[in-house]
C-alpha cells in the first residue's frame, strides 16, 4: 500500500533550537519527495523537493535529505523562530502519475 | 497577485442543502485539484482535472462533482450536504511538468450541521 508517515506528530522546542522531522514512505514507484509548510488556517506552500537522485537540497533554514534506497527523509530546521510554528507535511508522487500521497504532518511549536 | 483563490473562506450549511465552492487560478496551470483535510488525516485527493474539459475521481469521490468548462476555474459542488463532508477544503493547481510543485489555495472551511 502507498503510504506516507511522519514523525513525530506534534514537536515543541525552544526559538533559537534545531530539530528534525522525518518521513518514510512506502510509495512505489516513487517520482519525488516534497516538504510542505502549512501554517495554521492557511494551505499548504512548498519548501522543497527532491528526485530520485538529490539526497540534500536546502531552502534557507530548512534542509531536506532524501535515502531512496530505505525510503527516508528528514527536514532538518536550522535555528528555528517563532515563525516556523506551523505543520509541516511531507508528500510523495507515484511515479507517471499525478497523484501525491500526503503524509499527515508534524505539529511544531516554537515557544520564546 | 498571482496565485489561487476560493470561495466562501468558511461556511456553516444545512444538511442536505447543495453547496458550491470555487476556486479560481490566474498561473494558467492546466492541472487542478480538489482535496479535503481532516484531522488525524493527510490530504485527501476528491476530484481532479488534468486539462480544460477533463476530470477524474480521486480516492474519496462520492458525494462530490467538479467541472472544468475554462483553465481558470475548478468548482467543486456537494449536491446534498451530508455531516461527514465536514472539513475544510484545498484547491490546488500545478503545470504540465510533474516535478513542479501544486500551488494551494488558503482553504474553505465547511460544517455541516
């Protein structure tokens, strides 16, 4: 079955603090990787996104890693601020398709 | 300012009443989709269009329709407001090219009740 699951659902860290979120899926065959941020009451808005054949592609702050070979990714946040309170949703599309396959977010808060 | 648009931003409906939401791009993207997100859930793909004068089902149809009569605009109707259709409901778009990204819209909130 095509999955996308996210860890951990809801995170809470200081302002200033790095932290990582992290996605597996099971999606097969795969096409690219995206990290999507959704802050609350708003849709979503791209950060990133990654091919079979990008491990890393950084956004700012924001660093994505792609293993597609145990189907991992990671969106590390560098010195996080109050502003990256938000979900942030990691989507996968099947291959010669275009359907995408969302993952159910992680909640992160960041507190002063 | 380019980019996606729906409309009403929320909206409280009696069940069994029809409702249309709109949805309105000006980036001339040919694909547009139809999604509603619940708590717990990911997005969840309703109806999609490929191209003006196309649509398809996605994995949660039913209760639903959607026409594509221009490139622009992609409405979304319920014909008999059920509860379960409680949600709030995304529209996107993207371009021909599978790796770029789809562009959302802020979101419609709807209760049924």
């Amino acid at each position: 079955k095509n999955q996308v699951e996210q860890s951990p659902q809801s995170l809470i860290i200081l302002e200033g603090k790095n932290c990582t979120l992290q996605c597996n899926y099971t999606v097969s065959p795969f096409s690219n990787l995206r990290w999507y941020k959704q802050d609350t009451g708003r849709g979503p808005v791209s950060l990133t996104i990654m091919t079979f054949s990008e491990n890393t592609k950084s956004n700012g702050r924001y660093t994505a890693t792609l293993d597609a070979d145990t189907k991992q990714s990671s969106l590390h946040i560098t010195a996080s601020q109050l502003s990256d309170s938000a979900s942030y949703i990691c989507v996968v599309r099947r291959y010669n398709t275009d359907k995408l396959i969302f993952g159910t977010g992680t909640r992160l808060q960041v507190f002063p | 300012i380019a980019g996606i648009t729906q409309a009403p931003t929320s909206q409280i409906l009696a069940a069994g009443r029809r409702m249309t939401l709109r949805c309105t791009q000006d980036m001339r993207h040919n694909a547009m989709y139809w999604y509603r997100q619940d708590l717990g859930l990911g997005l969840r793909l309703i109806h999609y269009s490929n191209t003006a004068g196309t649509t398809g089902k996605g994995e949660v149809p039913d209760g639903y329709s959607v026409s594509r009569a221009n490139t622009d605009d992609f409405p979304l109707t319920l014909a008999s407001a059920v509860p379960s259709q409680t949600s709030v409901y995304f529209c996107a778009s993207s371009d021909s090219d599978r790796r770029t990204e789809a562009f959302f819209g802020q979101g419609t909130r709807l209760t049924v009740v």
